[in-house]
C-alpha cells in the first residue's frame, strides 16, 4: 500500500496509521465482529467520492452533478440483491448498524410503540431496545432472554409478544454461537401481527456463503452491517423481503423516508462504492469458500479448546464464534492477559452468569480474521494451545467481591502481566504465526 502523500503532508497521522497496521499484522485478532477488508475496497474508501453531496436517492437527488454517484448506488444494490437472493428492496444509505436499526424502527412505529429484542446482557445488541440506547427513549423495549442452557427462550419470546404485542420483533444476536432461529420468530411474529426484523451483522457472510440459514424466506426486514463476516467497509444494508411487501406495499417507502429525510442527510458516496466492491467480492467462489471455513475454523477452535478443559457455552458452535466460561468474574483477567500475549477477544457475560455486566465471567471469540489471513484448523490447535497456556499463567487471580480488595488485585495482576516472561514469549510465538499469514500480501 503507498501513503506517500499523507507520509509527506502529516508525518504524525501517517505514524499512527502505520502503527495500528502494524499492530493488526502481528497479533492474531478473534473478535468475531470485525474483518479484514479487501485492498480494492480500501482504495473504494479512499476515493475522492468523498468529495460528492448527493442527498436523496438515484434520480430524484437534491443537487446536481449525480450521474455517476447514481450507477454507483444502483450497483451496490443490485449486487446486494445478488448476494441475498428474493430481497426485493435494498437501501445502502444508512450510516452503520445502530442508525440503521433506529432507521427501520423509527419508519416502521409510531413513538412509544413496542419493540421486542434480546436484552444486551444475553447478547443482544444495545439496538435492540437496551435501557441507555434511545431506542428504548423513543420506542417502548421490552427484553427476552435466553434459557440456562444458553439456548434462546424461545417460550419467554412468546409469552412476551401476547402480553405487549409489539409492533417489531428482533431477532439478532451479538454472541449467540448457534443457528439464528428465524423459522421459530416468524411464527411468533406471524401469530401477534408484528413485524420481524432480523439484524444479521454478525452472520451475513455466512449467509451470503451458505454456511447460515438465510432469513429472507422468514423475516420482513434485514439489517447487516457490511463490515462483519461480509468483509467489507464499516456500513449498513436494509433490505426488505417480499414478505413484507406482501403485508405493506408502502414499507420499502417508509424505510426509506425514515433514512432520509428522517434521520440522515447527504450518503457518503465512498462507502456505498466500497459496498458495491465487498459485494462483487462477496458474490465469488471464493468468498462461499471463505464463509464455510469460518465456521469449521471456529469448530475446529471450539474442538481444542474443549480438549484443553474449556467450558463452551451451548457446547459448541453452528457459526463463526464461541462464548468460554472462564471464573465467575474473570473474562476481564484471560482478555488482558491474552493482550499482552499479542491475541486479541473481549470479555463477555455467559448464560447465568456469577459475575457483573462489567466484570463478567466468560470471553467471546471468533475466526473471521484468523481465516480470512489463510489460517486453517492445524493454525486452530496453536491458538488453543496459547489460550490455556495464558490461562495457566493466571490462575492465581480469580475475581474478589469486595470492590476495594479487587481494585488492589487488579493492580498486582497488571503489574504481573506486564512482567511475566512467558507472555512475552507467547507473544512472540503469536507474531511469528502472524508473520506467515499478512493481512495485506
Ligand atoms: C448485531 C449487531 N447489530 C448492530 C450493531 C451496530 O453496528 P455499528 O457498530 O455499525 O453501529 C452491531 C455491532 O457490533 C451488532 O453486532
């Protein structure tokens, strides 16, 4: 890749950029929600389509001098229509997942209509009706959960949908390692007259791949962020079935109106280039292949690190992650821990969980990046054998109820991390792993 532009102009950003990037070749990342995006999107991104207003949508915009940006905007649709056969209507506007969520429900309710989501502590996401999210100031949310063995509660959802009868009904999930059950929400949805959305952020690559069960047979309204398995720039699509057309002809409209003028103003023409180039990508064989692997990647890690002791939530995994109980309050030690270790995951609360929304007691993974740089199951088994040996080394800290006891031992435990030689030696390990596998060849 060549900066020379911004290396000359503004030596102190170009240092920056070229930290992080090197930060992201040489440490092994597994959140599951992020990606790597292609050099060719990356150029899109970059483009000086940034310079365009063009507010409105293709052939009916509020300037002039749109031509071009309107075929852009019609390609990124048809090639989404492409990737997500049966969708009728798609909208690339939205500025990322959580204005796109606000975006479907602000044109599908009326303020103070109910919504009904997964609360944020069972991993829904805070779009999904969360207390602090105004989605829950403007619309009245109401939260199902999950059942103790971590399956969704699918008889919660139901009784919930007849005691509020909601006008939307999410299904989306931000650590969920199972198969979305789109089947099951439609006929809950179906049997109150509600609206089903469902908010794929997290599976649309595996979608798109055939390793997920699409939801367009079931649900009226999607919503993906492009910048997830779909391995494309950080953005938005809402796309709407024919199931919803076939129960308001208007909705698509409505959808649309909501973006704008509801909510946004000018698209940023860039990112809808960007789009169009990840959804080309995604339309190759290549791309199914990827998306397959993700998944027995993530069975493959899930395999090992249950031979290594490790507790899985569900057992296991259908998708691109896997949520490990650790100690009641401990999800915080094992991801800083790893950190120091150059491998990347976040802390995550498990079903039923002993420990707090802060302090929780599991970490959530994923095998988006580790396979979109090549890596395949035997690269697995090492990233196994890394997370129980960083285990090992901090068993001595376990979670402390008293909060001024905890303060003090989370500060010998960092002093401890920052000094122990065999996470400076994994972390070695980890780079020389990397190394082998660049993001950008
Ligand atoms: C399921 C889900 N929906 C929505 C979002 C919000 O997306 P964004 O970060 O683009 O606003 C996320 C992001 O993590 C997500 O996981």
């Amino acid at each position: 890749m060549n900066f020379e532009n911004l290396q000359q102009t503004d030596p102190l950003c170009y240092q920056l950029m070229i930290d992080e990037m090197q930060r992201q070749e040489e440490s092994l990342e597994l959140i599951p929600s992020e990606c790597i995006a292609s050099l060719s999107t990356i150029e899109a991104l970059g483009s000086p389509l940034t310079n365009k207003y063009s507010e409105g949508y293709a052939g009916a915009r509020y300037y002039g001098g749109n031509e071009v940006i309107d075929e852009v905007e019609q390609l990124a649709i048809e090639r989404a229509k492409q990737a997500f056969p049966w969708v009728k209507h798609v909208n690339v506007q939205a500025y990322s997942g959580s204005p796109a969520n606000m975006a479907i429900y602000n044109g599908l309710c009326e303020a103070g209509d109910t919504i009904l989501g997964l609360s944020l502590s069972q991993w829904g996401h805070l779009t999904h009706g969360h207390k602090v999210s105004a989605t829950s100031k403007f619309f009245n949310a109401v939260q199902f959960g999950l059942n103790t063995d971590g399956y969704i509660d699918l008889e919660e959802v139901e009784r919930l949908a007849h005691e509020h009868n909601p006008k939307v009904i999410v299904v989306g999930f931000t650590a969920y390692s199972r198969e979305f059950p789109f089947e099951a929400f439609s006929k809950i949805a179906e049997s109150v007259g509600a609206y089903l959305m469902a908010d794929i952020s997290h599976i649309s690559g595996l979608v798109v791949s055939g390793a997920h069960t699409s939801p367009v047979p079931y649900v009226d309204v999607i919503m993906t962020t492009t910048h997830k398995t779909l391995g494309g720039p950080r953005w938005a699509l809402i796309m709407t079935t024919e199931k919803w057309l076939k129960k308001d002809p208007e909705m698509a409209k409505k959808i649309d109106k909501s973006i704008f003028p509801g909510l946004q103003w000018g698209p940023h023409n860039h990112q809808t280039l960007a789009i169009a180039v990840a959804l080309g990508e995604a339309l190759t064989p290549e791309f199914r292949e990827q998306g397959h692997q993700i998944v027995k990647n993530a069975q493959a890690l899930g395999k090992y690190l249950e031979e290594y002791g490790f507790d899985l939530a569900t057992g296991g995994t259908d998708n691109h992650l896997l949520l490990m109980s650790v100690g009641k309050g401990r999800g915080g030690f094992l991801q800083e821990a790893l950190d120091m270790a150059g491998i990347t995951l976040n802390k995550n609360t498990v079903p039923n969980d002993p420990g707090t929304a802060f302090n929780p007691s599991g970490v959530r993974m994923g095998t988006p990046i580790m396979t979109m740089r090549g890596m395949r199951e035997a690269e697995m088994k090492q990233v196994a054998g890394w997370i129980y040996r960083v285990s090992e080394i901090i068993t001595d800290f376990v979670y402390i109820d008293d909060k001024e006891a905890r303060k003090e031992r989370l500060k010998e435990f960092r002093a401890f991390i920052a000094e122990n030689q065999e996470l400076k030696d994994i972390k070695e390990e980890v780079k020389n792993l990397c190394i082998q596998f660049p993001i950008y060849k």
